[in-house]
C-alpha cells in the first residue's frame, strides 16, 4: 500500500485533532485528502480497567490514559486554561504568542474555546467572579515570593471530555477526514531534506512486512507528551533542528479540600510559581483537581508515572495538584527525556512497578512511610494501589529541596498546604522533546514537516495545544 493523501497529521491530541477540524472550517476536506493517524483507540474504546481490576494492569500495547483520539490531558481532567483579557502577555500554556503574538494568540485561544463550547464544554468559566478574594490570596503569594497567574478555567471533567471528544470525532470522520487508529508511525520519509511522506505499521504488530508507506508531502506532526521520545529519535535520525528543552520532575500532592477551600472555590485551579532558594528554580503548580482523585498513567516500557482527574459527577473529599521543577540541562549533557525517565524507573523499582505515596511529615522526620500509618492518616490517599514507601530515593536531591521549599512556603499563603499528612506521590514527569526550531509557519528544517502542539515544545496544555491546530490549518489553507 502507497496511498497518497494531500495531508497527513501525525497524532489524534488536540493540536492534531484541531488541525483536522479547522481544515473542514475552511472547506478544505472536500477535495483533499486529510489522514489523521493515532497510535491509540478511538475516544469511545478508551478505557481504563483500573476500577474493576483494582490495580495498574498496564494495558498494551498502549496505556488508555496516554494514548488515544482526544490525548492525554483530555482524557485525564480537562481543564481549558483561558488567556487574562485584562493582560498584556500569556501567562500560561506555552509560546505560541512568541510566534504569533500576544493579541493573536488570545483570539485564537478564544475562537478555539468556542469550539469547544459548540461540542457541549460546560458554559461556567472559573476565576471570574469574587476577584476581592482571589486578589487577597494574589497579595498573600506575591508577600511571600510566590506569583499567582489568575487564567480563568473551562473545566471539562473526565468523563464529559470523552463525550464531547466523541462528538468531536464524529464530525471529524463525517466531514472526509480519514482516522487511522492503533496504528503507529515508525517513521518519517524523508529525501533531499524534504518530506515525502511516513512508514506505518499496526500498533499491535513487531512484524516489519507490516510495515507500509504513506505518501505526501505535507506532514504535521502533532504529537503530544507521550510521543516527545519518539519525537527526539526522529529529530536524531534525520537531522530536524532542535534545541535542549525542559523535563518537569515533581510529585502528585494530595491534601484536604477543607484546606485548598479559598482556591477550589475561587479560582477552581491556582497557578502558583515560585522561584525560592537556594536554587532558585521555577517551581510551579499544574493540574490541581478539586474533590479529585490520583491516577496512574503508563508511558513506553511500563513506565508507570503519577497524574491526577476530577470528574464532573464524581467527588473525592481531597484536592490533588502537581508540583513540577523545571529543570534545563545543557553541554555536556542534553538529554532531558532519559533523565526523567530514569527518575520514573527508580521510583518504580521502589514500588514494584507502582507509583509511591509518602507523608510529608516523614519526609521532613527523614524516614520512610509505612503502610500502617496511611491507614491512620487523616488524609486517605485515593490512589489505592500507590505504595508506601521513600520518594527520596527516586527523586534526586536538588529536586526534593526545591518541592519541600514550595511546600513550605505555600504553608504561609494557603495555611495546612504543610500539614504533615498531606501525601506526595512519585513521581510526576512532564516529558517535552527537546524544542523544535521552526519558522513562523510552524515549519521545521524539513521542508514540507510540520510541528505543533506539547511534544515539540510549542504549547503546555489543552487550549493552547488546540488553538496551535487551528493556526495550523488556516497556514495550510494556501499550499495544500
């Protein structure tokens, strides 16, 4: 099989899916032929068996959390972080603006959310009303070396994510858009530093006669955070220009709703960054989940790492949030993916495979957790097949202090954030490639590739991820 198609998107995220729905917008799906290619299921197929089985079985040869149309972050929470329409920058999400601009990127962002709006998001957007009281909690974290980014928050939960990414799904396959599902890239075609099109194979199979090629010379890879690794080896291998990137390592927090009441209730989810000695690296907060549960995510190699829902039905009586340092490694060493890999694969050596859970106030008495005190913890971890034990031994020491710092002084604008049975769980990594180098189109040094969306570095997160597609698709307008 050589079939030649006028587009092929590598990838069924949101940047990806975007780019195929904007295509439609502008009439384009008539007469093109527009593949959309995921390694993972359709959103209906999507399951993940944890509930009924009780325990990680480590779905192959995909994890239902990671890969699938929708992706990952829609999959999990769905939170649409929205841009300030009072600031001048964009505070989250990644760099699209340095592209496009700030003004451009916000009508983006907002035409995106529309969308998304038309396919059933929930019209209430956190973090609009009560700015007197989130301006009380923005003064607490600014006296105490904290900064709190204020983005209102579309939050889509779990399970109403998979029905509006359905619907997203039927309209894509309604309107021409060819969707190959479980079916893998193994690689790109490239001649004369020009692409020519992709070599794919069943996401089931390891046998290379089922290895076929796909023609065309427009490829726009959309790959998420799950793909960033697959992304670096094509990156090696034919030489597409890249810069070292960032590797976030933290931990998934989990404490009392009683104590993130303030934050919950006014902002839904606080973006809170620091920058504390003695390091003096950007430590941040990222998905925080009201009445939430902990998850597990498995990446390649059963990799199994740590994230977080909230459903729209279902509560918790916990919040649970990320804390990530960033970390950015240069010469001699520029391999941020491996070093947060190995990060992962110690943890889990630990755990036998699961993800750790320890009290803070042992880590602060330097001692392990034991699985007699969770069970007379007051905070009852909702991970329940997380094991006690020591993240210190997973989590290399420059990290450890720049969590414990945070936590610390986050103590002092969200009083009880350092309670010492509150429950870090290991480990949370967000894998990035290392950035791609493109041009304002969105083009890489491969003529004719494009690159969009997390995995290449471009955005961090639903909205912005979604509303890179649908640039995507108005440059594409032209020239395919």
């Amino acid at each position: 099989m050589n079939k030649k198609y006028d587009l092929i998107i590598v990838g069924a995220g949101p940047s990806g899916v975007f780019t195929a729905y904007e295509l439609i917008e502008l009439g384009l799906t008539k007469d093109k032929k527009v593949l959309l290619i995921e390694q993972g299921k359709s959103v209906d197929k999507r399951y993940c068996p944890v509930e009924k089985a009780g325990k990680c079985v480590k779905c192959k040869p995909y994890c239902n959390i990671t890969s699938g149309f929708s992706g990952a972050g829609a999959f999990s929470d769905g939170k649409l972080t929205l841009p300030n329409k009072d600031s001048d920058s964009i505070e989250v999400g990644g760099i699209l603006d340095k592209y496009l601009g700030v003004e451009k990127t916000k009508d983006l962002m907002f035409y995106t959310d529309e969308i998304y709006l038309k396919f059933g998001a929930d019209p209430h957007v956190e973090g609009l009303d009560n700015l007197d009281k989130i301006k009380e909690i923005s003064d607490r974290a600014t006296a105490n070396n904290i900064i709190l980014a204020n983005c209102p928050i579309r939050h889509l939960g779990t399970e109403k994510s998979h029905e509006l990414y359905k619907k997203i799904q039927d309209y894509l396959l309604a309107n021409n858009v060819e969707i190959m599902f479980e079916t893998n890239v193994v690689d790109l075609i490239v001649e004369n530093n020009t692409v020519t099109g992709v070599k794919i194979q069943p996401s089931q199979s390891t046998d290379p006669s089922t290895i076929c090629e796909l023609s065309s010379d427009k490829v726009v890879l959309g790959i998420g955070r799950k793909g960033a690794n697959w992304l670096s080896a094509m990156c090696s291998k034919h030489s597409i220009k890249n810069r070292a990137g960032v590797v976030d390592v933290g931990v998934r927090y989990e404490l009392p709703d009683s104590v993130m009441k303030d934050v919950n209730e006014y902002l839904y989810e606080g973006k809170f960054v620091g920058y504390l000695p003695p390091y003096k690296d950007k430590v941040r907060t990222f998905c925080q989940n009201p009445s939430g549960f902990v998850a597990n995510e498995v990446y390649d190699n059963d990799l199994t790492l740590v994230n977080g829902h909230s459903y729209k039905n279902k509560k918790s009586t916990n919040t649970n949030l990320a804390i990530l340092a960033s970390h950015h490694f240069n010469d001699p060493f520029e391999e941020p993916i491996k070093y947060g890999v190995n990060i992962g694969e110690n943890a889990n050596q630990l755990g036998m495979g699961n993800v750790l859970v320890q009290r803070l106030g042992d880590i602060l008495n330097g001692k392990r957790t034991w699985d007699k005190e969770l069970k007379t913890n007051s905070v009852v971890p909702t991970l329940k097949t997380a094991v006690a034990g020591d993240i210190t031994y997973a989590i290399g020491y420059r990290t450890m202090v720049d969590i414990l710092e945070f936590i610390k002084t986050m103590d002092k604008v969200v009083p009880g954030f350092a309670h010492p049975d509150n429950l870090l769980y290991a480990a949370e990594i967000k894998f990035y490639s290392n950035e791609i180098v493109i041009d304002n189109n969105f083009e890489t040094s491969i003529k004719g590739l494009y690159s969009i969306g997390d995995g290449g570095g471009l955005t961090r997160g639903l909205i912005m991820a979604s509303a890179s597609g649908v640039q995507m698709a108005r440059i594409l307008k032209d020239i395919i």
